[in-house]
C-alpha cells in the first residue's frame, strides 16, 4: 500500500510540473519576447498556433489523469554533473544527445528542443520570433513527456525523467531523459537471421496491440516510419511520441472515412458516434506492414511457415486483417516454430553422424552460410540434432557439426556447422556431430 501511495504521489508529482511548465508557456505565449515589459506582443497566428497545443496538451493531461501514470524519476538535479557523448539525431522538432549520468548512473539519451530544426527554422521565417516558435515546438517535447509517462510497454522507450526548468527560455529548459537505444538500420536488420527478424516483427505487432487498446484510448503514430523506433537489447521500441494522436477523425457518412495511403486507399465505416471506425489500428498496421512485414518477414524463412507468413503479408497489405488477427496469426507462427511442429517429415538422417557428447572442435574460421549468427562461419538456428543433421546434408561443405548451449530468445539452440572435423578438445556442454563417411580411416 505504501509502495502504491509513493508511485501516485510520484505521478502527481509528474502531472503537476508539467501543468505548472504549460501554465507557464500559457503566460508567455501572450506575451512578446521573453515575457518582458515593453517587449513587442507575438504575432497573431504564432499566438493562435500556442493555444492550440496548450489545448491539446491539456486534454491529454485530463485524460491522463486518474490512471497509472510513471513517476518523477530523474529531474534537473540529476543531470548536473552529467558529460555528453555526442548528438545521437536530430528530425524536424527534436535533437537527442548521448549522455552519461554522474555517479554511474548509466548512459541516457536527451531529448530537447532543436533550435534549427526546421519546424523552428520554418515558424521564425513565417512569424519572426523566435522564442515564441522555442516554445511552440516545446509544447511537442512536453507532449511526448506527457504520454511517456502514461504509457507503459516493452516495446515504448523507457521514459527515465524529465527537467522542466523555468529560468530563461522556456523552450531550451525541457528536457526528456529516456532509455539509450540504438539506431534502427534496416539494412543490417536484412542480413540477421529470419528468427530475428521475425521477433522484431512480433514486438511491432504487440505494441501496436497496446496502442489500440491503450489507457488513453487507441492511439494513431502519426510518423509512422522506421526512424522512430530504435534497438534496446535486441527488442524493437518506438521512441518518438509527439505526432501521436489519441483522436479518430471524425465524420458524418462512411465517404468521410476514406484511409489513403501513397499507392492504396482504404473505405471505412463512420460510427454511430460520429467516429471512423477503428482508422488510428488500421493505419498503424497497415504502416507496420509496408514498412517492417514486407521486408522482414518472407526473406529466409523456414519453407514450411512460408504458407503462414504470406497470409500474413495478404491479410495486412489489405487490411482484411485488424490487430486482433494480426496478432492471434503471429502467435500460431511462433508455436509451429518453437514446437518444431512446421518441420516436414523427411528420412531420419542423424543415424549417419556419430554423436561425441563432451567434446567440441577448435574455434577457426570455416565456410559461411546466410542468414549466420556469426560472421566467421556457419552458425544457425535449430529445433533439433536431427534437424540439424538435414541441414548439413543439403549443405555440401558441411561434415560435421556442433550442438552448443548457446539458445536463442525462443529457447532454440544454435549449431555450428563446419567443412571438415577439426581436432577435438573437452567440453562438457557440446556435443559433436559428424558423418560417418567423413570419419572413416580417422582416429576419434
């Protein structure tokens, strides 16, 4: 219970200091320059742009507020001291800079506002203020703040605290410290292996479950595209929050409710409520088909799921599929592919390798095979020694090879297949695998 009462004071906390910063903004928005006496007032437009995100933010407080929202966590405090490691990207409101944290604290990501992004490049050429365009593009990084604290899930970066500081600009004083992830690089994603691949996909899909269905309601990634998403440990999480939306367009007659796309279009149902129905789902799933599935998915995969993942591939690319299907169809997968269920029946081949349990071959550099785990030679995915043994035998370098402990995140082990038996040192957690006909006149 106390546990309980200290994360809704922290929340509240949380809730409170951004009210205070937007109450702020709100004072200085009609107000010229740095708020000063005597100082020329903002343009009109400029003036009506800030009021319109000081609305949406505060409704998304209001929605927010009840819930379970994050705590404070880190604040200003915490980043004194702090060194920087360089600017990890900048887009059109943002820059994010590496940083590691005093008293090894870690290493974190932080966001603020950029000062010649183009949306404030953009905003001074059309109204010749700059301060006021600092703080319209602050009300987006005070927005992500706000729904980072609120939103919680494996495949949304982790918010670690923010610093609203009222000295000054406050534009240039807010500051998100979130969890250090890598750049997303589709192209090295192409050479992984289809496991791997295939495990960025289903993260996808289940965060886009969460979004669907979040506390907030179902909320559409606006700029969808693979930018906004980077790699932490492996696993797929979006990172850039602010063009969310948790609002549906709205509409009298389903002709209002038409999705398009560049090369697509896609009619929709117009509510009794006045709602289109369900168009924040299907634009992020059709998103996540055209810019992740399509590239990721079919590529290498095991011939038998092939019949599974095109369904896959069909039922998005068409929207028959909403995220339910989606993710029950993603789920079927990995059972056929854990349970080794997808392998087709073929003749027994391991009766034609020796099995040396307690033994491995020295580590060299032997041929390579795609998609490997390792770049030095052969190092594949399997459900079983037998399966194993198939794989060598459509391989014609391959004469052995070796079972390790090594596991993948479905809990398969990994293999490592070699040309020729190589000399044999103890290892209690291997075994070897080699084709009798490989073996003969060689002493084991």
């Amino acid at each position: 219970m106390a546990a309980a009462g200290g994360t809704r004071r922290g929340a509240l906390l949380a809730l409170l200091s951004l009210l205070s910063l937007l109450a702020l903004l709100a004072l200085r928005a009609g107000q010229g320059g740095e708020g000063r006496a005597g100082s020329p007032r903002l343009p009109p437009g400029l003036l009506e742009e800030l009021r319109q995100r000081q609305r949406d933010l505060r409704r998304l407080a209001a929605a927010a507020e009840g819930g379970q929202a994050e705590g404070a966590g880190l604040g200003c405090g915490d980043l004194r001291g702090a060194t920087g490691g360089g600017v990890l990207g900048s887009g059109f409101t943002k820059v994010v800079q590496r940083a590691a944290l005093p008293g090894g604290g870690g290493a974190v990501a932080l966001k603020s506002v950029h000062g010649a992004g183009r949306e404030v490049r953009q905003c001074e050429q059309r109204y010749g203020a700059p301060a006021g365009c600092r703080r319209l593009a602050a009300y987006k990084l005070l927005k992500e703040v706000a729904l980072l604290q609120r939103l919680r899930h494996p495949g949304i970066v982790q918010l670690r605290g923010h610093c609203l500081d009222s000295g000054g600009d406050p534009g240039a004083g807010v500051t998100a410290v979130l969890e250090l992830g890598a750049p997303l690089e589709m192209i090295q994603l192409l050479q992984t292996p289809w496991e791997e691949r295939f495990k960025i996909c289903l993260g996808l899909v289940k965060l886009l479950f969460y979004l669907a269905h979040s506390p907030l309601g179902s909320i559409v990634l606006l700029d969808f595209q693979p930018r906004q998403f980077v790699m932490v440990d492996g696993n797929l999480k979006v990172t850039d929050m602010d063009d969310a939306s948790t609002e549906e367009l709205s509409c009298k007659e389903d002709n209002d409710c038409t999705l398009d796309f560049p090369a697509k279009s896609f009619p929709l149902k117009c509510s009794s409520a006045g709602k289109c129905e369900g168009i924040n789902e299907k634009k992020n799933l059709f998103n996540a088909y055209r810019y992740f599935f399509t590239y990721l998915l079919p590529h290498s995969a095991p011939p038998a799921l092939q019949p599974f993942l095109s369904d896959i591939l069909n039922a998005t690319g068409d929207l028959r599929y909403g995220i339910n299907e989606t993710v029950t169809a993603f789920e079927k997968v990995l059972h056929l592919y854990k349970s080794g269920l997808y392998l087709q029946k073929r003749p027994l081949l391991l009766k034609e390798y020796i099995a040396l349990k307690g033994f491995r071959t020295v580590e060299a550099e032997d041929y390579k095979c795609w998609p490997s785990y390792s770049h030095l030679g052969c190092l594949l995915s399997i459900h079983s020694p037998e399966e194993a043994a198939a794989i060598c035998n459509s391989q014609s370098q391959c004469q052995s090879f070796i079972l390790t402990q090594q596991r993948t995140w479905t809990g398969r082990p990994l293999a490592s297949f070699q040309s020729s038996p190589t000399d044999l040192i103890p290892d209690a957690n291997a075994v070897v695998y080699i084709k009798r006909s490989a073996s003969s006149g060689k002493r084991l």
